[in-house]
C-alpha cells in the first residue's frame, strides 16, 4: 500500500466490539445488505452454490447506482451470454 500513497493503521478491537460499527461503518453496512438479502432473495444458501451466491451480491452491490441503463446492459449481456446448460449450472464449482 506504501507505493499507492496509502499507509495502513491496525485496529484490534478485541473484547470492545460494540465499537466496531463506528469505526468500521461500510464493513458492517455491506455485510448486513448481504445477510437481509440473502435472508429475503434467496430463503438460504447451500454452500454449494455460496460463491455464485457472492457473484451475485457483488455484482448488485457494484451496480447499485447505474439503474439507468440497466435494461441496456442486461439484455446486452443476454445477447452476448453462451448458453448455460443446467446441467453445468448446477455442477460442482472447479477450481
């Protein structure tokens, strides 16, 4: 981080996690959007399928303020997509 111009502070906050909210604010925003969705969208997650899971909400979370041209970008990308077989949908993830 030192060759980016950032310099790196750690906090260990031990036993003083009600403080964590505070000095941690978009760590906790993040993970509690992930838990109600999750909870609310997907009805649980297997661990099977937990990283397609947080492709998803990742994606989601990244594009949260482009809806403008979501209906462009999706069908976009719906054109351009190979087909997914379900067979290969529901495989085990390799790699």
């Amino acid at each position: 981080m030192a060759g980016a111009g950032l310099r790196h502070k750690r906090l260990v906050i031990g036993p003083r996690r009600a403080l964590a909210p505070r000095l941690f604010p978009w760590s906790h925003a993040v993970f509690s959007n992930l838990k109600s969705w999750l909870a609310g969208t997907s009805h649980g997650v297997s661990s099977k399928h937990l990283a397609r899971y947080l492709d998803e909400f990742t994606h989601r979370f990244n594009e949260r303020g482009r809806d403008g041209a979501l209906v462009h970008r999706v069908l976009t990308s719906a054109l351009c997509a190979e087909p997914l077989p379900y067979r290969q949908l529901v495989a085990e993830p390799s790699g």
